[in-house]
C-alpha cells in the first residue's frame, strides 16, 4: 500500500507520515528531509538547493525526480511509500504515475489535510523554535504559502476526483487527524 500525504506548508504532513511509518511498517518519502540532506553535502547542487528552500521557492523538479527515482526502484520499499512533499507539481504528480507503473506499484491513498493560512502561519513559527529550519521564517512562510497556492493548488484539483482521495481538517489536533486517516484506511 502507497500513500500520499498532501496539503500546505505547516500542515502537519511530516508528523502523519512518521506516524504511519510506525504504525504500519512503511517508509517516509519526504523529499524536504532528502533535499536537506544533499545541502549538508556542501556540494553545488546542495547550494543550489539551500538557495530556493530560502527564497520558499520550489527545487527544480529534475533534482527532486531524481532523488526519488532511486527510493520507487528499490524493491525494500516496495509499496511500502508514504509521500511527505511529493508531488508538489504536475510535472511531479505525472513522474510519479510514470515511475510508479514502470515498478508495478500505484497509489493506493491520497490524504489531503486541508488547513488555513492563519493557522499554518501559527505552527510554523512555532515549529521554528523546535526545529531551528532556516525557511521557517515569517518572511520565507509567506512566499512558501503563495508557492503553494500556485504551483501545488493545481495537484490538488489534479488529484480531487481520484476515487483514492481523502479530504482530512488538519486543524484538529495530531492524535485526531491520525484517528481520521486509520478510519479510511480501515475501509
Ligand atoms: P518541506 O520539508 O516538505 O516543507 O520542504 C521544504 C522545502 O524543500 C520546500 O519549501 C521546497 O523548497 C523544497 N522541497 C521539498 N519538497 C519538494 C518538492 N517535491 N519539489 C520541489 N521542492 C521541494
């Protein structure tokens, strides 16, 4: 079973794939924690990529379809994939369904939680304090949103008629939304 979890900056996407990863023995694809790693490197790429995440603008699709090139063709994580970040384009939405059938795999859950700015704006800032991220910033938050509201609002609409999509309020709290999520999976 593949999912994908979708939905603004600040939604709480990483908190819910780290949880279905224990819960259902799966691996978290967040391609913003393999994007921060390749900026550890120090290497050309790493700086090019430091230098769009500052400005809340996307990485080049090239360099983000690449990196998860390796993880779909790896036959440990076969249909063991929960998405955190990816898709956050067309081009990337239509990779993913390329790459996807080549390994015989599909998506079997697409969760959308759904929150506004305000709150987004709201849990940032704190997540800021906790994980110290340099485009956590209030500045950086805004153009992330409008970023999102341009280039990722049209996956949603890409994704909203798939008989596998799921519409979840992320402003609840964590335990609820991972409440919500185990009921469409148990289905
Ligand atoms: P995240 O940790 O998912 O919030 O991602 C942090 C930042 O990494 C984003 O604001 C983008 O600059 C970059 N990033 C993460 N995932 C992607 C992606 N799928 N496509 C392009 N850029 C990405």
């Amino acid at each position: 079973m593949n999912i994908i979890i979708f939905g603004p900056p600040g939604a709480g996407k990483g908190t819910q794939a780290k949880y279905l990863v224990e819960k259902l023995n799966k691996f978290q694809i967040s391609t913003g924690d393999m994007l921060r790693e390749e900026i550890k490197k120090d290497s050309e790429i790493g700086k090019k990529i430091l230098n769009n995440m500052n400005d809340g603008k996307f990485v080049d699709d090239e360099i983000v379809n690449k990196l998860l090139e390796r993880i779909i063709f790896d036959p440990l994580k076969k249909n063991k994939l929960i998405f955190d970040g990816y898709p956050r384009t067309i081009n990337q939405a239509k990779n993913l369904e390329i790459l996807l059938n080549k390994s015989n795999q599909k998506i079997d859950y697409i969760f959308f939680l759904n929150v506004n700015k305000d709150a987004i704006i709201k849990r940032i800032e704190k997540r800021k304090v906790l994980e110290k991220r340099s485009d956590d910033d209030a500045s950086t938050i805004l153009k992330r949103y409008e970023t999102y509201m341009e280039v990722t609002k049209p996956v949603l609409d890409y994704y909203a008629n798939n008989e596998n999509f799921h519409e979840i309020d992320g402003s609840m709290q964590i335990n609820d939304i991972s409440q919500k999520i185990e009921e469409k999976l148990r289905v």
